[in-house]
C-alpha cells in the first residue's frame, strides 16, 4: 500500500495548485483546447513487459472561464463511487489532507480493478522499445498503468497514476502544449520475496511451552504474463510449523493491497499436520497484480520441550509462474542451564542448596525480586552438587540461592548468565557456585530482614555508652 503513497501525494498535490509550475516551461503556446492531447514516456522495464494505461480521471478546460476541471472518467465514475466510496472531490481534497491516504489508493485499486473486471474500463496499450513504454495522443487527466510481466519472470512493479496536465502561463491562461509525465526509472522488486517476522509483545518469561507467538508473513503478488491462463493459475503461501500447535484455519487476518479479504470468498486455508497452505485463485489475482500480501496470525508454543527441540516456522510462495521463493524462516531457540554447587575451599560438592531463577523483565540493571520475572523456583543440588533446569528461552537470567547447604552460608547475591554464553548444544555452564562454611555469626543482607532490629541494638548500645560518660565526669 506504501508503494503508491508518494505517487498520490504529488499527483494529487498538483491537482490543488493545478500544475501551475508548469508555466516556468519555454516554448511556444498554442490555443487548447479540449482534444488537446500529449505524451507519456515511462523507460526501465523490461523489454518483454506489456504496459497499459486505464484513464481515471478527465481533465477538461472552460475556455469561458480559463480554468480547469476534474472528473472521474465515465468508464470508472460508478466504480470508484461506489466500490471506493471516493467521490472526485473527496479525492482532490486528499492532497490537503493524507489523513487514511492508504485506505484510499487501495482503494481506488480496487475499483479500478472492477472496472477491468467489469468490462467497463478501457485500456489503452503502449509501445514498449527496450524497455521505454511510449503513450501519445492521451487527452487531459490521469492514467493508472498496469504491467504485465513476461512469461516466467518474478518482477514486481509498484503502482503507477501518471498525468497529462496543460501548460500554465504566466497571465493565468492555459495553453498548449499538453505535457505528460515522463518517469525514467519505476520502482519494482527483482522477484517475489517472502518474509517471516515476530510481531506483537514478547511474554515476560520468553517463548516457552504453553505462551502465543503472533507471526507476520510478508510477500506480494507479482506481475503475471499477458497470456496467463487464469483457470489454471494459483499463487500459494505455504506456512510448515515446528513445535508450534497449529491456529484454526479461520485465525488467520490477511490483507492484500492493505485491503481485509475473507477466506472462502477471497482465498482458502487447508491445514495437513504441520503445514497450513493458503491460496489465491487466478480470478483474484488477476485483478490483485503488484500488491503487497500481508498474513498475521498467533499460534502456541507445543508443551513438554527442551534445549533440543528449538522452535521454528517457516514460509514459502509459489507464485504459480513455475517458480517458487527462498523460504525465510524464523527460529526460537531453547536453552539448558547447569551448575555445580562447591565449598569455597577444598572444591568439595555440596548437596541441598535450593534456588531460583529470574529473567531479566524490568530493563533495570542488576537483580530485583518485585522486577523480574521468576521462571523456576525449588531447583536443588543433587548429591553431586550439580544442579541444571530446562527450558529457558533467550534471554538475561538471574540464579538466586534461596536455602543453603546444611553447615553453610547463603550464597550473597545473584549470579547473572545469559543465553549468549551457551555452547553450540544451547547449554550454559555456571562456574562453580562456591560456598563459605557457616562462620556462626550471621549478618543480614543489606535491606533484609534484622537490620532493623540490629540498627535498634546499635543505637541502644551507643545510647548506653554515652550515658555512662557522663555518669564518670559527674562522678569524678
């Protein structure tokens, strides 16, 4: 949809200032006149496309009054009223405000591809010389261009509405002769192209067993060849799954040309085990070439997995021309965290120390019991001293020691890790998680339960203290 934006924009811009820096052009004016006509050369395609142009909009001149009009064509006017909802002034006015400027060209698309449909509008071919597409003789207004590429090639051209306005003087009047857009280079993709994207917010304790991931597929449909046999043509997303619980065929939103379609009228889904594959008839994609295809859905994490058994989904279009895209991939990867708990001293393995792991969620450095996320609570040395917990997803993580060795001191602080340290297995090892044997006295942690009541004792004590310094001097 963003592809026709900026084309819009000054197409529409120049209705409103009525081409006025036109009249800066030198040369000499002759009289218009309503059968006034002119050029339009567009070069950069391919020397096999066929180009043609589909006038939208007439452009008339009122000699009595020296100023211009604008219409709808006769051949599109109850298409773009009605299927765009888009009356002519509606559309001028656009060029002050862009407000839902997008909705509108697909729009206009849409009614334009109605009109073909429909039989009503007519197109008007070009000359295509090396790859220059040449129209003359076009009246007054404004022409969509619609490419059809060669058999076999994946080209995707963006939207094109050229113009073909008089020259304004610098008196005010209107004259001949009839300029026509000439653009040397129109914007295109080399071939179809599908992406497979991440969308929406990331849970707090990552993409584990049991949590929604919200996909986006991105492609578009291509420019098909003028003698695609349409009955037999189809354009295909196929959408393979990899520990993921396949979505309700109803689940997916897809829009094309950024326009909504409904399953069944539009496209069809057939889900067979772990592969999805959604398709467009050649009906609708005669009338849907060069516009972006965009498909959003949620599917869930499958349960019972671990640092093994990563997460994937994957895309591919065929786009029914004997080709098929690359397919992109994403991949969610899962991971396993060990360690070995040990005396600071002699290295000697320590059963029965219990922790807790937290993932960094509050973007605060450091760890916070009230900020970040608890994943695993409970996990216990093993006579060995080893300790190990999976699956985490990617991310920070926090190791929290919530009971001691029997004889020890509990561990001081969080032990931080990460995904990025694990080996090519998805494994982090912890260093030793060293331990102090219990010492008997026992200080609290900074801001943890006694400080209150030892900071009481200080103040009685240092109370205590000066009292019976004054008692002596008194004394002696």
């Amino acid at each position: 949809m963003a592809h026709i934006k900026n084309r819009l924009r000054g197409l529409l811009a120049a209705f409103v200032a009525l081409v006025a820096a036109l009249a800066i052009v030198p040369g000499m004016a002759f009289a218009l006149t309503n059968g006034s006509t002119g050029t339009v050369t567009i070069s950069g395609f391919d020397s096999d496309d066929t180009v043609t142009l589909y006038k939208v909009v007439d452009t008339t001149y009122d000699a009595d009054h020296n100023t211009i009009d604008h219409a709808w064509n006769a051949n599109v006017k109850d298409y773009m009223e009605s299927t765009a909802h888009l009356t002519i002034d509606q559309y001028e006015a656009l060029a002050d405000d862009a407000t839902g400027e997008g909705e509108t060209a697909a729009s206009i698309r849409a009614a334009l591809n109605a009109a073909i449909e429909g039989g009503s509008a007519q197109g008007i071919p070009t000359e295509n010389v090396g790859g220059t597409v040449t129209a003359s003789g076009l009246t007054m207004g404004q022409y969509y261009v619609l490419v059809q590429t060669a058999e076999g090639s994946l080209r995707t051209y963006q939207h094109m509405i050229v113009s073909v306005q008089p020259t304004a003087q610098a008196d005010g009047s209107w004259s001949e002769p009839v300029l026509g857009d000439r653009i040397d280079q129109p914007k295109y993709t080399e071939e179809t192209v599908v992406e497979k994207d991440i969308t929406g917010d990331e849970p707090s304790k990552g993409y584990l067993p049991g949590t929604e991931v919200e996909f986006t597929i991105t492609t578009a449909i291509p420019s098909y060849a003028l003698n695609t046999n349409w009955d037999e043509t189809s354009f295909t997303i196929t959408d393979t799954r990899t520990n993921l619980v396949a979505p309700a065929d109803d689940a997916y939103a897809i829009t094309v040309g950024g326009v909504p379609v409904e399953m069944g009228t539009d496209y069809t889904v057939v889900t067979d085990g772990n592969a999805t594959t959604i398709t467009f008839s050649g009906s609708f994609l005669q009338n849907h070439q060069n516009e972006d295809v965009v498909v959003t859905y949620t599917a869930t994490v499958a349960g019972e997995l671990d640092h093994t058994e990563p997460i994937e989904n994957q895309a591919v279009v065929n786009p029914g021309n004997g080709t098929e895209t690359d397919p992109d991939t994403v991949t969610l990867e899962l991971y396993k965290v060990t360690g070995k708990k040990v005396d600071s001293e002699d290295k000697s393995p320590l059963q029965g120390a219990v922790f807790s792991i937290y993932r960094e969620s509050n973007d605060i450095p450091g760890f916070q019991a009230e900020g970040d996320t608890l994943i695993k609570e409970g996990i216990t040395s093993g006579p060995d001293g080893s300790f190990e917990y999976d699956p985490l997803a990617d991310g920070e993580y926090y190791l929290v020691e919530t009971k001691a060795p029997a004889g020890y001191e509990l561990l001081d602080g969080a032990v931080a890790f990460s995904t990025d340290d694990a080996n090519d297995d998805n494994v982090i090892t912890l260093t030793d998680v060293k331990n102090d044997e219990d010492s008997g006295i026992h200080l609290p942690q900074t801001g943890g339960a006694g400080t209150i009541a030892l900071t009481a004792a200080g103040v009685v004590l240092v109370a205590g203290a000066a009292a019976f310094i004054v008692r002596s001097r008194k004394e002696n």
